[in-house]
C-alpha cells in the first residue's frame, strides 16, 4: 500500500513539472526553470504553496458537503491503482510476491467503479458552493463524464472477450506473444479518447472552461481543498494510462526488441518498462493538451453518443463473432475475414454512402445559399467605379496663380469648365 501511494504521489509531481515543461517546448517557451536543478522541484514548490495558503469559504456553501467533495474526488483515485499489476513475482524481504497490491477476479471492474465514483466528488463540490459557475460545470462533468464512461466500458468488453478473464493480471498474461492492442486497435483508439472525455483533460475540459465558467466546478475552493481536486485530477491520468497499458500495451512487459533478452520479464526490470509505458500515455495527454482546442460541448456530446458508442457496439460484434468462430474450429483467417466482411458491407459502406450524401447535401445548400445572396438586391449605396472627383476650387485657383494665363494644362481647363 506504501509503494502505491508514494508512486502515485511522485508521479503526480512528475507529471505537473513534465507537462509544464512539454508544453513549454512545443509553444517554444522555457517552461519552469527556477524552482530546483531545471525546475525539477516546481511542482513539489506548488503542493507546498496550495497547502499553507489562506483558506476562503463561501457563506453560503453546505459546510459538510463542501468538505466531503474533495476527498470523495481523491480517495478512488487512489484506490483505483490497487488492482494494477506493476511487475512479476519478486523476492522482497524473504517474501514471494507479486508486484500488486491485489488481484481479483473483476480487477478491471473496480477501477470502472473507482472512476465512477469520481463523478460524485465533482457534481457534490459546484453544487455545495453555492455559486452559478460551479454548478454548470458540476452539471456539464456529470453529463460528459457518465456519457463517456459507456464507451470506455464498452472498449473494455472487447479485451474481456479476446482475454476471456477480468482479471488484470490475468489479461497481462494473455499478452505475453501479442499485446491486445494489435488485434484490438479500435477499442484502444475508443478508450484512449473516452478517458480524455472521462479525467476532463484538454480538449474536453469543458467542466473547467476558463472562458466560460471562471474555472468550472471548483471556482469557489483554495488551498488544499483545491489541491486535492489538482491530485485527483493527475493521479487519474496516471491511473487511465496504467489502465490502458494493462489492457492494451503488454503490462509490464518489456517491449519487442528488449524482450528477446531472457531476464527482461523477471525481477524488478519489469517495473521499468511498465513505467515507460505510463509515462507514454500522459505525454499523449500533454499533447493533446498543447495542440487541440477545446471543442464547443454540443459536438463533445454528439461525438460521445453518434459516434464513439455506436461504433463500439459493432466493434463488440465482430469481435464475438471472430471468438464464436475460433472457437468452433475456424481457421484464424476465416474466423477474422467473414465478421470484418459483414461488418464492412452491412456498416462501413452504407456509413460510407450516408456521409457521402450528407456531405453533398451540405455543398448543394452552400452553393444555394451563396446563389441566393448574389440575386439579392442591395438595400444600401454603392458609389460608381469610374468616378472622376473634381479638383477642390481653393487648389484649382492656386494652380490658376502659379501659371501664366493661356499655360493651364487639359486637365486644369476641364476643371475650370466644371
């Protein structure tokens, strides 16, 4: 429980200092560089400045809800992690056991739970403020976090059906000659973006929209309360990235070309590279941070429910049937050719046709639109293109001085006829 709780707190410090220092880089800026040998103490400078800062609290907050949302926020983030398998058995101490803290039967299940309750914490903080801004972007994490946890569930019932256990220890040695991502490449591109949509990270952090909401759903806390909704918030990227290195990306297993070294899956090698991985996930997440825009959150919504879900449950489809077949007695390539046929002629081109027309559509009544403006009649002046402005009387007569009487060129007699 130490181990998990000190590697959670330190990757929570690394990823601020790491962000920060991406961001900077991809901005073309310094990023911090003061605080500690290249700012490398920065983010432990933050923690320590959050928590002996003055505390302000709103009158009108729900004094008990109000202290209750932050921990409610922090504490599943915490125990989510207890499930993550970070290694193989060890010696430690004279004592056999496995890098995990425990492994049960639905391990995949109790970190959905874990994230799940999150929501609470974020719902319960803007709507114990008291405050309008708050309350919105309480309202918008709860519908975006719970509309976008279907498709991360459903992301995940592939890898249960090509694994054919929940256990997370036990899908990380389903791995061990192909890691998931391969043969599932679409439920990992589903979950990576569900996740985003589910720790609220740019570009779906609409529940914490500067422009619109002053900072979303913890507005009206400081200090540590507020450094409690910042821990959460990275301890979940940590617990998302782990999450989709368990399920997709090996574990703790070393990638291809250190694998072929026989103690690269034994002792404690194998905490580093599952290290790695997590580090890989949240430059992702830093990335898409330092390149997005934050999308308006009708289309974050629409692309939740219109596309990621639906694609989801084809997705699921195929991959039982490929199961069913397999199975059965199929070969891997008839057992994988006929759901991807079926689902490429039922979905894919009828999809396909439908977009086609849509966006024909779209051209033809931009086009119209465009015909229709150019026959309107104007309502407001239009000056002549060839209008020739006289010389103003005060210039043409000082013209008129300077040159002798009978000198004056064409221009100047046709302004004196005028």
């Amino acid at each position: 429980m130490l181990g998990v709780f000190v590697f959670l707190v330190v990757m929570t410090l690394f990823s601020i200092v790491f962000e920060r220092k991406v961001v900077g880089r991809m901005q073309n800026r310094i990023g911090p560089n003061r605080t500690g040998p290249w700012g490398v103490l920065q983010s432990l400078a933050d923690g320590v400045k959050l928590a002996f800062k003055e505390e302000i609290i709103p009158v009108l907050v729900d004094k008990p809800v109000y202290f209750l949302a932050p921990i409610i926020s922090a504490v599943p983030a915490f125990l989510a992690f207890s499930v993550i398998p970070f290694g193989p058995e060890v010696s430690m101490f004279g004592h056999h056991t496995p890098l995990q803290l425990t492994d049960l039967p639905v391990g995949v299940l109790v970190v959905f739970a874990c994230s799940s309750l999150g929501v609470y914490g974020v719902v319960l903080s803007g709507w114990a403020s008291g405050s309008t801004y708050p309350l919105l972007g309480s309202l918008r994490s709860a519908a975006q976090m719970v509309s976008y946890e279907v498709a991360m569930g459903l992301s995940m019932v592939a890898v249960f059906l090509f694994s054919g256990t929940m256990s997370t220890s036990g899908i990380v040695a389903k791995q061990d000659h192909l890691w998931n991502v391969i043969p599932l490449i679409v439920s990992f591109v589903i979950y990576f973006i569900s996740v985003v949509g589910e720790t609220n990270r740019a570009p779906f952090d609409l529940a914490e929209a500067e422009s619109e909401l002053v900072g979303g759903f913890h507005t009206e806390y400081s200090s540590f309360k507020f450094a409690m909704f910042f821990l959460a918030e990275y301890i979940n990227m940590v617990t998302v990235s782990a999450l989709a290195t368990t399920l997709f990306l090996g574990g703790w297993r070393a990638p291809i070309p250190l694998s072929l070294w026989h103690g690269a899956n034994h002792g404690w090698w194998p905490i580093l590279w599952f290290t790695a991985k997590v580090v890989a996930g949240i430059f992702v997440f830093v990335w898409l941070r330092g390149t997005l825009p934050r999308l308006r959150y009708d289309q974050f919504m629409a692309f939740g429910w219109k596309v990621l879900i639906p694609v989801n449950l084809v997705w699921i489809l195929a991959v039982t049937a490929i199961r069913v077949l397999r199975d059965r007695g199929e070969n891997a390539f008839v057992a994988t050719g006929i759901p991807l046929a079926v689902v490429v002629l039922l979905v894919v081109v009828p999809g396909l046709v439908v977009w086609e027309g849509a966006r024909a559509r779209r051209i033809a009544e931009l086009a119209e639109d465009d015909e229709d403006e150019a026959q309107l009649e104007r309502t407001y002046p239009v000056p002549p293109l060839d209008l020739h402005v006289p010389t103003p009387p005060r210039q043409l007569a000082h013209a008129g001085a300077r040159r002798p009487r009978g000198e004056l060129t064409n221009t100047t007699k046709e302004d004196a006829d005028v």
